[in-house]
C-alpha cells in the first residue's frame, strides 16, 4: 500500500505540477472540480472499504467465508447506488455548484470529472473486500493503473485544450480522472476473476446473515466514518471562497488573492499530501488487523499492533516535514520553474504547513485504530471540534493583512492538533494503551532533525556549482541514506527488526547490528 500509494503520489505530481506551470491561475478552475468531487467522493472511499473491510475481517476471524463474500456483495450494490446519485448532482447541478462558489467557470471542470462518480464507488467495494483479506496488492495495483491513465488523460486534453481557454484546459485535466476509474475498475474486475473460485465460497446453511443486517451493519460502521471524512472537503470547499474573500475585504486586488490562493492550494498541497500516503496505508492495513484481534479479545494484541503502527507513522512522517521546511524554496523552485516568483512566495507558506504533515500523520493512525476497536462516532467528533477550530482562526488570521493566505495553513494545523490530542485521549480511555514516548516520537524527531541540518548543508554548498534546482535533487537523496543511517545508529528500529525485512540480512551487516 505504501509503495503504491508513492506512485499514485508522484503520478499525481507528475500531473499537477505541469498543469500548475501551464495554466498558472487557471488552476483554481481545476482545484475547485476536485473539491466538489472529494466532498461526493469521501460517500464511498471513506467509510464504506473500511466497513467492508472490518466486517470481512471479523467473519474470516471465525471461518465465515461465505458471509464475507455476503458482506461484499451487499456493498456493490450500495455502492452503484451511490454512484448514480453522485455523478446526477455534480453533471446536472453544475453551473449551480460553480456560481455558489463564486467561481462560474469551473462548471465545465465539474461536469467533466462526474462520470469517474459512477465508478470509483465500484472500485472501492472491491478494495474493501480485498482489504478485509489483509490483501493489499489488489488495491494497490488498481490504484496504479487508475492513476497511470489519469495523468496521461488528463495532460493529453489539457494542453490540447488549451488554446480554447483555460476553463477548457482545466476541464480536459478533471476528465482525467473518469479514465483512471475505468481502466482501475477493469483491473480489479480481471484480478476479482482470477480469484473467483476464492471470491465464491460455498454457503453454509448456518452461516447466511440476512442482506438487510449486513447492510445496517455497513451503514452503522460507514456512516459516522463518511461524515467525519466529509468535514475536511467541506472546510477545504469553504476555504476556497472564504480565503478569496477575505484577502478582497482586506484590499487584495481579485486577481491577486487568486494568486494566493493558487499558492495555498496548488504549490504547497501538492507537496503536503505525498506524505499522508503512508499514513493512510498504515491505517488501512491496521483495521482488519486490529478488527481481528478485538473480536477475539486479544488486547494485548490490540496494543501491540496499535504501538508498532504509531512507531512506523512517526518513522515516515517526521523526515518527510522536517525534510520539505528545510529545503522548501529549492524543492518549490524545482517543480514549478515556470512560475518561480509565486513558488519562491509560497516557500513560507509550506513551511508552516509541514507542522500537518506530522499532526495529521498522528491522527489518522488514531482514528484507524479506534475505528477498529468499533469507535468510529468519536474521531468523528474530534475532527468536528479541529474543523469548527480551523474555521475560526482561518477567518481571523486570513483577515490580517501581514498574515493573509498563511492564516489557513496555520487553522489547519490548529485543527489536526486539536483531533490528534482528542483522538489519544479516547484511545487511551478505551483501551489503556501507553506509549514510551523516547523509542516512538522523540527518537524519530530527534533523527529528522538533524537529517534536516545536514540536508540544508548540502543543498548550500551544492547550490554554489550545480544550481539550486540541481542541489535540491542531490539534498534529497542524501538526506534519505543519512535518515537511513541515523534511525539505525540511533536505534529507532532494532537490530531484529532490520533483519526481518527484505534484504535485512544484508543491511544487518552493512550497519553492524
């Protein structure tokens, strides 16, 4: 899942950062599409492959296989379902979207990412149920090839179009992504095909569960889920006008609280979200194992994997923030060189925002653990009371002329600390898990850090004759073999645990452990 999840990342990147040098401004367009879909998006990527997942993890636990695959089918209907009525609200609603927004020409955008609103729910009862089996390949190969289609769609058109206007140019990216589901849905199906015998158990006379529980108990898991992953979008949705709007009231010419906009969303959310990849994978794969063991009481169990999943958050999270607030103008001027005066502006931007990196990091591995132990109603909860927080200060902070767009950046991470402190604490409540803070945060933080001055060294010195771009590229790869080296001497992963992985024989010798 992490590996796949870091080529869907730099696929992405490979797609926004050339469109963001083509088009400039015009890319408020596209970020608006994407908004409104991720708000219909979340009703069936959110809570419903991890209901799935859970559900099918339990009844493995006890050898129910044909209620797993009950459970399977249940969903894909659900989820066609959910699909249809989707993609009729954003095609048919909009022009009516777009002008709520204040953004009119994003319309075309909108209608042209609709028909991906039919299939991606499809796509996610399958990787749910795959899921559910503790087999990530299929979801991650599906994910690859979605992608892979995405980008080349999705640039094709665009500078195709681009000569008709930037509105058209953003709505041949945004189809993009109705590509990528097709082709990800064809392979999940051919993958599905190649397991039916497994996929299509033989019914036992015991154990069939009416289709009617099986759906209230999706809708049960699914629900609380859905709605807390629907306030992030709804926030990000409601920053997009908000920001704009504000920036106006302040004096911001329209143009130029565009610009600083584009900035806040284009070039810094880019590089902000290729770390999330990891975590996410991290609180995939912990629900069905956690599932498991908390249907069969193994608390002890539930801990152990709780501690190894937050030790492995922190492991990827600290280096990718203290990585990106070290080298943020190099890496910026790297991926947007035709835009180098708005990169160069937005490099504080993204230092501020690299704080979320690690907050957000730390939330989501809480809230896939306390989605496994069926407490999904309460990060819910907890990241109401981080957006309602976020809301607030973004509105007040935006308004103040030397703050302006950095007031968002700073709301937010105010919101992911305040549902990562609310998280732990009912975690900790309803399990009495305790983690030693040296071996999982200070450890990791305190190897970041100094990848992170010896990063900045390099890229200082390597500026001088190969150029700051170059230097970036040379900064990043060797602050990876020193964070490499540095989690080892500093023994953040112990010498068992380095041989146990790929090659760790190997590596054993290569650091002497």
């Amino acid at each position: 899942m992490s590996i796949s999840g870091l080529l869907v990342k730099l696929l992405g990147a490979a797609l926004r950062i050339p469109l963001t040098n083509k088009l400039g401004d015009g890319m408020a367009y596209y970020n608006v599409a994407y908004s409104i879909y991720s708000i219909f998006l979340v009703l069936s990527t959110a809570g419903t492959p991890v209901a799935i997942s859970r559900l099918v993890s339990e009844r493995m636990a006890v050898g129910n296989l044909h209620s797993a695959h009950r459970v399977f089918s249940t969903a894909v209907k659900l989820m066609w379902a959910i699909g249809i009525a989707s993609f009729s609200i954003c095609f048919f609603g909009a022009e009516f979207i777009a002008e709520i927004i204040e953004i009119p020409e994003a319309a075309l955008s909108l209608r042209a990412i609709a028909p991906a609103l039919c299939i991606v729910p499809l796509l996610s009862a399958f990787r749910g149920y795959f899921q559910g089996q503790q087999n990530m390949l299929p979801t991650a190969a599906s994910e690859i090839s979605e992608q892979v289609v995405r980008v080349a769609v999705g640039l094709t058109l665009s500078f195709m179009l681009f000569d008709q206007g930037l509105p058209m140019a953003a709505a041949g990216a945004t189809f993009g992504a109705a590509a990528g589901a097709a082709a990800g849905i064809v392979v999940m199906l051919a993958i599905y095909w190649f397991h039916r015998k497994k996929n299509r158990p033989r019914e036992k006379k015991d154990d069939r569960e009416p289709t009617g529980f099986i759906l209230k108990k999706i809708v049960w898991i699914a629900v609380p889920i859905i709605i807390g992953a629907e306030i992030m979008p709804i926030m990000s949705t409601i920053d997009t006008s908000l920001i704009v709007s504000r920036l106006q009231a302040t004096g911001w010419e329209y143009a130029d609280a565009l610009n600083l906009y584009s900035q806040y969303g284009s070039y810094c959310d880019t590089l902000i979200s290729l770390p999330q990849t990891f975590t996410q994978a991290i609180g995939v794969s912990l629900v069905p194992s956690i599932a498991a063991f908390f249907w069969q009481k193994k608390m002890d169990k539930v801990r152990e994997n709780m501690r190894i999943s937050m030790r492995l958050t922190m492991i990827m999270a600290c280096p990718c923030a203290v990585g990106l607030f070290a080298l943020a103008e190099p890496i910026l001027l790297l991926l947007y060189p035709q835009q180098a005066e708005s990169a160069l502006a937005a490099a504080s931007i993204l230092r501020i925002m690299t704080a979320g990196i690690v907050l957000l990091a730390i939330s989501q591995t809480l809230t896939g653990a306390l989605q496994s132990i069926d407490r999904q109603l309460t990060p819910v909860k907890n990241l109401a009371a981080g957006a309602c927080v976020k809301a607030v200060l973004t509105y007040i902070l935006v308004g103040i002329p030397a703050v302006n767009v950095k007031g968002a950046a700073l709301g937010t991470n105010a919101a992911y600390l305040t549902a990562l402190l609310l998280d732990l604490f009912a975690l900790k409540r309803h399990t009495g898990i305790r983690f030693p803070l040296l071996q999982i945060f200070v450890k990791p933080a305190a190897a970041a850090l100094l990848m992170g001055i010896w990063v900045r060294a390099v890229c200082t010195i390597a500026a001088g004759s190969v150029g700051i771009r170059m230097a970036a590229v040379i900064s990043i790869f060797a602050g990876i073999l020193m964070y490499v080296v540095l989690i080892v001497r500093l023994k953040v992963i112990s010498g068992a645990e380095l041989r146990s992985l790929p090659c760790g024989a190997f590596l054993a010798k290569v650091f002497r452990v």
